[in-house]
C-alpha cells in the first residue's frame, strides 16, 4: 500500500516504507532528537501495529580537531580525536578518507584515538569517527595529512664552540616550509628556516663541549626518518695576546696570537678588523695555546684580531693589532765599526715609534734600539 509508513514515536516522525513480504518492511529513520522511542508499522497511515518495539536516536560523532594532524606515509602514528558524541562501544572506528574504516579506541566522550594507515604517497583526508552502532561518519572533513619522513642526511659546519651561536646548513630530504619545522641538538629544539626541500638553517644553542646528534622535525610530525648526522661543541676560544702588536700597512707581519681552545684544521683563521672575508686570513696551529698568521694589507689604524677554528664563528674575546706606515730608513753614521761590535749607530729615516720593541737588524742579528724623541733617528 502507498500509505504503509514506519512511525518513530509519533505520527509527527512518520516514514514512508518499502514492502518486502508480509513480515519485513523496510524505512529510512527521520531526523529526531536523542532518545529512545517505540517503532510502530501501520498500513494505512492511520493506525498503528499493537507490537511495537525500542528504536534509539543515537547523537552523531562530531569532530573538531586531530593530533597530530600530520604523519608518515608509513603509518602507525597515534592520533588523538576530538570533539563530542562519542559512544564508549563496540564498532567506534575512525576513517581516513576513503580508506577502511579502522577501530578506535576510547578515551572519554569528547577524545578518541586512531592509529593511522599506510598509504602510498602524500595526501591529504578527512578524518571522521563512527560510534558504529548506527553506522554513521561524522561529516566535519577535519584534515589529516601523510607526509613522507624528515630524513637529515649533512650538517655544515659540524663543530662550533660551546657559546652557541653557529648558523648551521642541514640538507636532507623532504623538509617542508612550516613554522612547527625544528632543528633538534640532542634533546634541545631550535627554530628551524626553511631553504628549499632539501635545506634548512638552524642556529645552535648553548651548550656544554659535547658531541651531540641533530634531526630536523615538524612540531606537527612527530616522527622523522632518523639522523646519523652529529654537532660537536669545542671549548669557546679566548684570546690572551698578541706579538707584535704592530706591523706595516703593507702587511706581512707574523703575528703570534696567544690564547687557549685553539684546534688544528684547515678552518683555523685570523680576522683583522671586521669585515668578514676581506682582512680573514689562514692560521697555522702551534699549539691548542699559540697559533700563528700573516697580517694582510690593511689601511692605517689599530684594529681588533680574533680567531675563528671553524671558518664561521670568530671569538668574543678579542686583542688589538696596530697597522702603520712603513718604516724607512733614510741613512746611518757612522757606516762602519770594529768586528768586536759596542758602535753606537744612528739610523736616520721615517716613520720611527717608540713602541718598546724597536729592533736594528744587522744581518741576521736583532738587537734593540733607542728611540729619540723629537728627532726622526733611532
């Protein structure tokens, strides 16, 4: 009959049905608060079947956030699910997309968790939770991206002092321009710049001299690939001294730079002034006390020296060095002596200072000199 009808409670909630034999009928449930009501069938719109029996609205799962709300094209990572109406029962699942559906479990009515899939490449779905007794999705479309993992693969430089400070270059593989992306120094996170997929920068932090491992990772992809990739902290260089503390604009001087932290490498520099490169010049390892370097051209002036072991970050302790012009020498008197030595030789020329280390050289002979005030002589 085209007047049977399912009745939900009351004939306010009636339902057309679809006849199937004599004992079976079938009808879509209207939309109804929440709440038990009795089901009643009737085959002329009007009256009511005398048996009747227990059908429960049930409110539908609603979904408001996930997290993480990234993870690996793997799968197996632990998502939290919240949002409201869900039923502590058999049949509670979560969807990720299109994918089936898998159990969920519960945490309270307003939290489940799901265990993420594998997928074969990246992609973004909705995920939508099911109490399953009335087989229902939630229809939020809340996002759950599959990434593939943060792999870290270099790290340059890979040694720094332990003030921190050290601008890092990490390459790797499928990093991701975010503002979750993270560079991990052992168990310290540093704010992550993102470069290109492959690339990003860090800045170390403090720490005490150690050698400690480093991976990049998104705040909102807690797992990564892993990382064999390492960062070691060296003892912060501190310079004590220089010799001599001058030389000529020319440059040319070696310069002995006293201090301590000091390593061997092909990155040991001194740095004249501040400009970076241009007055940087190589360093010769003596000891983890003394290196050495050639003072390069430089205009007229005192200027700061400090000393970098990494070819990046050149210390806070500093000393100074004085370029000046160059010394000229103009005449001496008398220009001959007795082989015994003790002639007192006046050397006339420009450019002369009374610095305490005035030298004549005399072949290959240093001997100190007396300056003259007031007079262009020594």
């Amino acid at each position: 009959s085209s007047l049977l009808s399912c009745v939900f409670g009351t004939a306010a909630h009636a339902v057309k049905a679809v006849f199937e034999s004599e004992s079976l009928v079938r009808c879509v449930a209207p939309a109804h608060e929440a709440g038990a009501v009795q089901l009643y069938v009737s085959n002329n719109g009007q009256d009511l079947s005398q048996a009747s029996t227990s059908f429960t609205f049930e409110q539908v799962a609603h979904v408001s956030a996930v997290s993480p709300h990234v993870g690996n094209l793997g799968g197996g990572t632990i998502v939290d699910v919240s949002g409201t109406g869900f039923l502590n029962r058999d049949g509670l699942s979560c969807a990720f997309g299109s994918l089936p559906p898998l159990p969920a479990q519960y945490i309270s009515p307003t939290v489940v968790r799901c265990i993420a899939p594998a997928v074969a490449a990246p992609v973004s779905v909705a995920l939508e939770v099911s109490n399953g007794g009335v087989g229902h999705f939630s229809a939020q479309g809340v996002r759950y991206a599959f990434r593939r993992p943060i792999i870290t693969s270099t790290i340059a430089p890979a040694f720094g002092p332990e003030s921190g400070g050290t601008l890092l270059t990490i390459t790797g593989a499928n990093f991701v321009r975010t503002d979750a992306l993270k560079c991990k120094f052992g168990d310290v996170d540093a704010v992550a710049t993102f470069i290109t997929a492959t690339a990003v920068s860090c800045t170390a932090p403090a720490r005490a001299p150690q050698t400690v491992a480093v991976q990049v990772y998104s705040t909102d992809q807690r797992s990564t690939a892993g990382s064999n990739v390492h960062f070691e902290y060296k003892p912060s260089v501190a310079l004590a001294s220089v010799y001599p503390t001058g030389g000529p604009v020319s440059g040319g001087t070696e310069v002995a730079i006293a201090g301590t932290g000091f390593l061997n490498g092909t990155s040991l520099r001194c740095r004249f002034g501040t400009a970076l490169g241009e007055h940087s010049v190589p360093a010769a390892f003596v000891t983890v006390n003394e290196i050495k370097c050639t003072a390069p051209s430089h205009a007229k002036g005192v200027v700061t020296v400090d000393v970098t072991t990494n070819g990046l970050d050149y210390c806070d302790t500093k000393t100074t060095f004085e370029f000046h012009d160059a010394v000229a020498v103009s005449g001496m008197a008398p220009s001959s002596g007795p082989v015994g030595g003790e002639t007192r030789v006046v050397i006339s020329g420009s450019n002369f200072a009374d610095t305490g280390n005035l030298l004549c050289r005399f072949g290959t002979t240093l001997v100190f000199a007396a300056f003259e005030i007031g007079r262009a002589h020594v």
